[in-house]
C-alpha cells in the first residue's frame, strides 16, 4: 500500500532537547511538507522541499530544521531554539496534476 | 495571503445541507478541500482547477468562480460521517505549495 509514514506518534521531550521526527513516503512524490498545528488552529508551514537537495522555509521555519537526501524521506529536527514546540506536526506530499497533498498520521510533540 | 473560510463552524441535523465558503484576495490558480476530523490527519476531498468545473465527493460537491476568487463547499444531505473541520487550501503560486484556510468547524447531530 502507498502511503506516508510518521513516526513516532507520540513523542515526550525536556526542554532543551533536539528531537527529529520522521517522515517516509512510498508514492513516489516529488514534493514534500511540513506543517505544524495548534489545537484548535489550521495549519502552518515549516518547510516544504520540492526535489531531492533542495528545500525552502515556510512560513514559521525559525527553530527547526530539514533535510531531503532522499525522495522518499523529509526529516524535521525541532531544535531548542523553538519556543513553543508543542504542537501536533503532519508531514504530506504532493505530486499529482494539481499537486493535491496526502498526509501522513502526524506526530504529537510533548516539551516539557 | 491566507484564504477566508466562512462560517467558522456549523451544526448540522442528519440529512440537512450546509454550504462552506472560501474566498482570496489574489487570483487563484486552483482551490483544495480537505477534512480533518479530531485527532486524525487531513483527508484530501477534491481540488477544483481553473474553469469552474464542480466536483464531487460522495455527496459533497464543490465549485469555483475565478472571477470572484472564491470556492464553496456543499454538503448535501448531511450524514454522521461529514462531521469534523474543512479546511481550503489555495496555492499562492502554480505550484503546489498551499495556504490553508482557518477551518470550518462541521457537527452532524442525529
């Protein structure tokens, strides 16, 4: 089965911390994203990448970071230097004609 | 530019109609329709591309108007399953980067 893959799901961490969630996808997608979302709140991009090497900031890229060394992985390492790193993170990709995007599972990210 | 959903949330009886607007300051190239229920990952609905044509998903069907800079969302005939948050999606550019809406907020009551 095609799909994105997240993991983990639940993820706790003490302030201060590096932590890198994984993204994996198998639909051979060209395009991949990150997005992070508040309760309650839609969804904010951290950085998207539309080629392997290559990616760009989003809209809220302070604090974290990426790499895309190959297709099928987009890693997101939350740094300490992002304040406020609680939040529910989501991966997706998109490569069809009107470059619609799946989603993967997500990951809840607990600071302490 | 960030696209504006209306209303910010509905409730609904089983089997009743809803419409969902979403509308941009900036020429659109295409609109994305996606839902959320709580606790889970967007789903991709439909995208309508530029020329109007209305697509559909189940009983939830769409439209685009390019002049007005806007899309609504229908929901026809309501069912316990439509419930959770739409979100539109539109992409600044020709790519595919997109811009989400704030979300609308849909409950289907019994």
């Amino acid at each position: 089965d095609g799909g994105i893959t997240q993991s983990p799901k639940y993820l706790f961490r003490k302030e201060g911390q590096n932590v890198t969630l994984s993204c994996e996808q198998n639909l051979n997608h060209d395009a991949m994203y990150w997005y992070r979302q508040d309760p309650g709140q839609g969804l904010r991009l951290i950085y998207y990448s539309q080629i392997v090497n290559d990616f760009q900031k989003g809209d809220i890229a302070e604090g974290y970071s990426v790499s895309r060394e190959k297709k099928e992985s987009f890693p997101l390492t939350v740094t300490s230097a992002q304040k406020n790193p609680t939040a529910f993170y989501l991966c997706a990709s998109s490569g069809g004609e009107g470059y619609e995007q799946y989603f993967g599972p997500g990951t809840r990210l607990t600071v302490t | 530019q960030q696209p504006v959903q209306s209303p910010q949330a509905v409730i609904l009886r089983e089997g009743e109609d809803a419409v969902i607007n979403c509308s941009s300051s900036k020429a659109l190239y295409s609109v994305h329709w996606y839902r959320q229920k709580h606790g889970e990952a967007p789903v991709f609905l439909m995208i309508l591309l530029k020329g109007g044509e209305q697509k559909g998903h189940e009983k939830i069907s769409a439209s685009f108007n390019e002049k007005k800079q806007q899309s609504s969302l229908y929901l026809t005939a309501s069912q316990l399953s439509y419930s959770g948050t739409y979100f539109c999606g539109t992409p600044p550019d020709s790519w595919g980067k997109l811009q989400f809406g704030a979300g609308t907020q849909v409950v289907v009551t019994p």
